[in-house]
C-alpha cells in the first residue's frame, strides 16, 4: 500500500513536471484575469494605469510633443468658445444694467449676493489617451492636489468630454463617453425628453441616445444636452446634436444617433467642473433611499 | 548573437516599438474598428531557442508595460502570455525544412518573407482573438468584434512585416556563425 502510494505520488509529480509549460501559463493568466477584474467595469485604483505617477510624469513629458500638433485646432477651438463668452457677457451686462435701471438698487445687490457660485472650474491637458479601442481612456494632468476628485465633469469648448474615473495625486483618469462603459443621463434640448446616451464602440464620433419615448418630437439637427437628473453634471452642456433616427426593435421608444460635439481626435485643453454643492445634494437625496 | 547582444537587442526593440505603440498607434483612428498592435513584434524577435517559461515572463512583463501605458490592465498580458505559450506549436506546425537552429532569429530576411508572413499571422490571429474577447468581457457585441479582429490583424501584419523590412537590424537578421 505504501509502494502505492509512492507510486501515484510520483505520477502527480510526474505530471506537474511534464506540463510545466501549461502551469505556468494558467498562472500567468489567471494574474491578469485577477487583474482585469480588479480594475475594471469602473477603473478605480489607479496603479496600473496612466494616473499612476511614474507613466503619468513620462506621459506629460511625451505629450509635450505629440500635442503640438493638435496646438493650432486647440487654439481655433478657444478663440471660438472666447467669442461666445464675451457675447454672452455682453449680453448679461444689458440685462443687469436694464434691471438695475427699473429695479431699485438694493434689491439687485442682495439678489448678487445670494447666487454664490455653485460650480468651480478646473484648467488641464490630456496627456495620453486612445480612441480606437472600445474602451478609451484620457489622462489629464491634474490631480487630487490640484483639487480634483472622481465623478467630476470634463468639458472643452465643443462640449461634454466625459467624467473624472479616478484620481492620483498629480493625475486624473478621464472615462469619456467613447467608452462603452460610459452611460450618461441626456435630454433633447427643445423637448426635454430624457435619455441615456451610451456608446457602442464603432465610430468615435457618434454615440447613441436611448429610452426617448417614441411620442417625443425628434428631428435631425436637434441639439442634445446633459439632463442635470444626476448631481454630476450641470445641465444644458452640450453633448452633441441628432444625426440618425430610427425606431427601437421592441418599439416604444427611439434610437437616435448623436453626432458628438466634442472631437476626441484632437482634444488637449479641458476644463474640469467641480459641483460644490454635490456633497449637500446627495446626502439630500440619500435621505429618501 | 550573444546572449548579452539579444538581451541589448530585444530591450531597445520592446522601447521602440513601445513608444510608437502608445504614442502613434494608439491614436490613429482612419479605419474604423482598427486597433493595430505593432508591438506583437517583440514577441515574434525572440530567438527560437527561448524556453517557454521564460518567453511567457517576458511576455507578460512586456504586456503589462502596453497595459500601463494604455489603461488595460491584464488584457495584453493575458494575450502576450498566450501567444507567447502557443509560439512553440505554431513554429512546429510551420517547420522550416523541419530545423530552426536554436541561437537564430525569426526574420523576414533569414527565413524569407512567405515563413515569416504565416508565423507573424498565426500569432496576431492568437494574440488578437484573446484580447478583443477579453476586451468584450461584460457587453459582448459579436460581429463588431469579429471584425475588428478580422482588420486589425490585417494592419498589424501589414505593420510588423513593414517595421521587419525597415530595422532588420532589431527584429534580427540571420545569424551566420564565421
């Protein structure tokens, strides 16, 4: 019994030491598998990725040239969003002033007072980033020093790039909406209809609005926005504009195609949006959950 | 080659092709659906005589530097390790006149550019399958991903033979012993 023993003692080993190869491999494998996992679905630990301090310090320094490129579309993209400010400005001085004139003094003065800013905004640059897999990702180069946390916005002058996935210290991770992760709450500007716009991972330049119901008023050219139904976003960014319509299979609602405002293509300056008062908004609304 | 001289060697090979990879590759977007992976070079360069064990490690390292730098942690690890392992069989199944001398290197200009075509694509179509699969772990769209396989193992290929022709000197001429 005990030589039988040996014997299929020895068989295992036997067998561990033929297919070593084979061993190794699962091993390996099993590590990434662990590895995707661990990461993924919502990339929140930011060791293995570009928000990680020594890429993202190598990453800076390799931007600086590959972004010089996109320096003169970057450039165009500002100059326009800086004439629809000093517009708008202008616009909100007439108004203020045509207030001030009919209104008395000091009730304009306190209204001032009272609207205390409820959104603050962050400058960086995209450091890195893809846009031809199914799953990109941007980083930024500001981090939870420079005041940024997860869940905040990302915008540049076109529109909405996508939301903060995670933070290191001088770095954040962008998931932009050219992610098939990436489900935002949007609405039709004109109809307010609400919807979710996701992405399926084929073109970069147009993502896919769901749950419209199919009475909605839709037409081609029609802008899309962000809904503000999720404390995250502000309301009324622009997200893009109507490009496709057709009917969902199981009927009931539409599926619209929305041509995206932003061009991931050539995307370097962003400005990232802080709510502050999400943290009072959510503890509201926890209250009822 | 030395030892030391292929070490040297497949070093600088994996920093270059890095660089582009992640650099360039990583953010073109002409063809829709195509992601090429010039990088899969660095595995086809190692010399024949590479024991598997120490191929996968290499690979997986090298797999992992790509995932950092593209924020897909495991998933071309998990890919490089695979080829990596089935690179002994695919060298088999295409046995050049059934010997490959141990210390040579897998090139266009050593093995003629038809071998080397059927060794690079068996190993991007390994390599390829893994990761857009992996890639679709959660939301699985079949077709889209089939042909994205389908055309960025065409650009890939097209990529590492035309990378081959231009730095022979990288992915390794044949090795003459004089």
């Amino acid at each position: 019994m005990p030589l039988l023993y040996c014997k299929e003692m020895h068989n295992v080993i036997y067998f561990l030491l033929r297919h070593t190869n084979f061993l190794v491999l699962i091993v390996l494998e099993v590590i990434c598998g662990l590895l995707i996992v661990s990461y993924n679905d919502y990339p929140r630990s930011s060791f293995f990725s570009t928000a990680n301090i020594v890429s993202g310090t190598v990453d800076k320094g390799l931007a600086a040239v590959s972004h010089y490129i996109d320096l003169p579309a970057d450039n165009r993209r500002l100059l326009a969003q800086n004439q629809r400010l000093m517009a708008e400005l202008e616009q909100s001085r007439r108004v203020v002033e045509f207030i001030s004139d009919t209104i008395v003094l000091e009730r304009v003065d306190s209204m001032m007072i009272r609207s205390y800013p409820d959104w603050r905004f962050h400058t960086a640059y995209v450091v890195n980033g893809t846009i031809n897999k199914s799953r990109n990702m941007f980083t930024i180069d500001k981090g939870s020093t420079n005041g940024i946390a997860t869940d905040m916005v990302v915008v540049n002058g076109d529109g909405v790039v996508g939301l903060v996935a995670a933070v290191s210290r001088n770095f954040a991770l962008v998931l932009p909406i050219i992610n098939t992760s990436s489900h935002i709450s949007v609405k039709l500007k004109n109809s307010n209809h609400r919807g979710q716009l996701n992405w399926d991972g084929l073109l970069p330049t147009v993502a896919q609005m769901v749950d419209v119901p199919e009475h909605a008023v839709v037409e081609i050219g029609d802008t899309v926005v962000t809904s503000g139904s999720s404390s995250y976003f502000p309301e009324g960014l622009i997200v893009g504009t109507v490009g496709a319509i057709e009917i969902d299979k199981n009927g009931g609602f539409y599926n619209l195609g929305v041509d995206l405002a932003v061009d991931y293509n050539s995307i370097y300056s962003v400005e990232i949006i802080e709510n502050m008062k999400q943290g009072e908004r959510e503890e509201l609304e926890k209250t009822f959950n | 080659m030395s030892n030391t001289g292929n070490i040297v060697r497949l070093t600088i090979l994996l920093g270059i092709v890095t660089l582009i990879q992640v650099l360039i590759l990583n953010n073109i977007d002409i063809i829709p659906l195509c992601n090429p992976m010039l990088y899969v070079v660095f595995l086809l360069a190692m010399p024949f005589g590479t024991k598997s064990i120490p191929m996968m490690i290499t690979g997986f390292v090298a797999g992992l530097l790509i995932d950092v730098a593209s924020n897909t942690p495991g998933m071309h690890a998990g890919a490089c390790v695979l080829a990596c392992y089935m690179r002994k069989y695919i060298l088999q199944l295409i046995a050049f006149r059934n010997a490959y001398k141990e210390d040579e290197l897998p090139s266009i200009q050593g093995y003629g550019i038809v071998w080397y075509t059927k060794y690079a694509l068996m190993m991007l179509v390994v390599h390829h399958i893994f990761l857009f699969f992996v890639e679709q772990y959660d939301r699985l769209f079949l077709l889209q991903t089939v042909l994205r396989i389908v055309i960025s193992i065409g650009a890939s290929l097209g990529l590492i033979i035309l990378f081959g022709l231009i730095a022979p000197g990288l992915t390794g001429q044949r090795y003459k012993e004089s």
